[in-house]
C-alpha cells in the first residue's frame, strides 16, 4: 500500500516560515490536502489539490507537489498555528485514502 | 452551517460489535461521497471507509475490510458504520467527514467533520 512519510516534528520561531514534508512515492503524480488538528479538535482542512486553499484558510498557507515530495509551507508563523499537520492523497490503485504520520509544529 | 453529529461509540469487548452513525445538516446530503476516519489515543489519522454519493460506492482500508461496513440513508441524511469483530487495536475516536466538492465519487478531501464518538474496545 501507498506510504507517505512526514517528520514526527517540526519547530519554528514567531514571524518565520514553517516547511512541513510530505515524501511519497512519485507523489508529484497525485494531488495532496493538508490539514491541521489542533488538541481535541477534529481536523481542519488547510490546502487541497496540492495548493489550493479552502475558503476561510489564510495566505500564509500554501502548498507545493513535485517528484517525491509534497510540501506545506506557513509563512510568517503564529503562536495559533501550532498544531499536528497531516499529509493525505487518494491512492487510485488501491482505492484507498492515505493519510501521512503526522507533524507536530512547535512554535518556539 | 454544515453539521455532522457522530453517536453509537462506548465501550465494547473483543469480538463484539458496535454501530455507528453520523447525523448530517446544512448540505444537500445525497451528492457527496462521505467517510469515516478514525484516530486511535495519542496517534495519527487512520481512514476507515468512504461511501459515493449514492451508496453504490464503498471502500475499505485493509485493516478493516471483511469486519466493518460503511452505508448510507439518503433520505434521511444519515451515515453508518457497523462494525464487526472488534479489536484492541479499533480502539480509537471515529470521525465522519464529508468531502470537499459534490460527485458521485468524491475526490476524498475532507472539508467538514464531526467531533468525533470514541470507541473502546477492552474485556
């Protein structure tokens, strides 16, 4: 089954900018969403498609896709973005949605 | 405003059973693909199933297929999972989630989602 790998954690000061990975195999090839789940909350959905984002969902987020990679970027980090940020895609050969381990984002 | 209010969790021994459902509002119901995702204690996101549109759809995660069952009540805006077999490891908060953009099939992101109903499976 298809695997996506994400870094358990990830740390950034106020004001900087946060890149969070997502690997998969030829994971450019398919189209990657993103969310946040802040502590006992259900999850949010930050960017779909890759880079797009839902409506409601501020600038500072945005998304990249190329090769093996998908990358979520959070420009000038707040203290409200710390959060567990997932990776996910549809894996049209297995009909299966995949979802990545999971980031925590500390913000210093 | 678009709601969905998950019930049906508790406390359940090994090899039992459990039935959930997800109550839906603020949204045409019959024309998006919707699914359970499940998140065990202190864990990541583990989708479950998904169901198209129309029910015709289902699909499974390996890790349940066979034990668990998704479908849907159109007509009364409503989403089930029965679940069969239970384990140890099913012991987790099972969140229902509706897709991103109405389809038949859905392009499974997940734009709402319910708070979840937590299921223990302990003897």
């Amino acid at each position: 089954s298809y695997v996506l790998t994400q870094p358990p954690s990830v740390s950034v000061a106020p004001g900087q900018t946060a890149r969070i990975t997502c690997g998969g195999n030829t994971i450019g090839s398919k189209s990657v969403c993103w969310y946040l789940q802040r502590p006992g909350q259900a999850p949010v959905l930050v960017v779909y498609d890759d880079s797009d984002r839902p409506s409601g969902i501020p600038e500072r987020f945005s998304g990249s896709n190329s090769g093996n990679t998908a990358t979520l970027t959070i420009s000038r980090v707040e203290a409200g973005d710390e959060a567990d940020y997932y990776c996910q895609v549809w894996d049209s050969s297995s009909d299966h949605t995949v979802f990545g381990g999971g980031t925590k984002l500390t913000v210093l | 405003e678009v709601q969905l209010l998950e019930s049906g969790g508790g406390l359940v021994h090994p090899g039992g059973s459990l039935r959930l459902s997800c109550a839906a509002s603020g949204f045409t119901f019959s024309s998006y693909a919707v699914s359970w995702v499940r998140q065990a204690p202190g864990k990541g996101l583990e989708w479950v199933s998904g169901i198209s549109a129309s029910g015709d759809g289902t699909y499974y995660a390996d890790s349940v297929k066979g034990r668990f069952t998704i479908s849907r009540d159109n007509s009364k805006n409503m989403l089930f999972l029965q679940m069969n077999s239970l384990r140890a490891v099913d012991t987790a908060v099972y969140y229902c989630a509706k897709d991103l953009a109405a389809g038949e099939e859905g392009n499974y992101y997940f734009d709402s989602w319910g708070q979840g109903t937590l299921v223990t499976v302990s003897s």
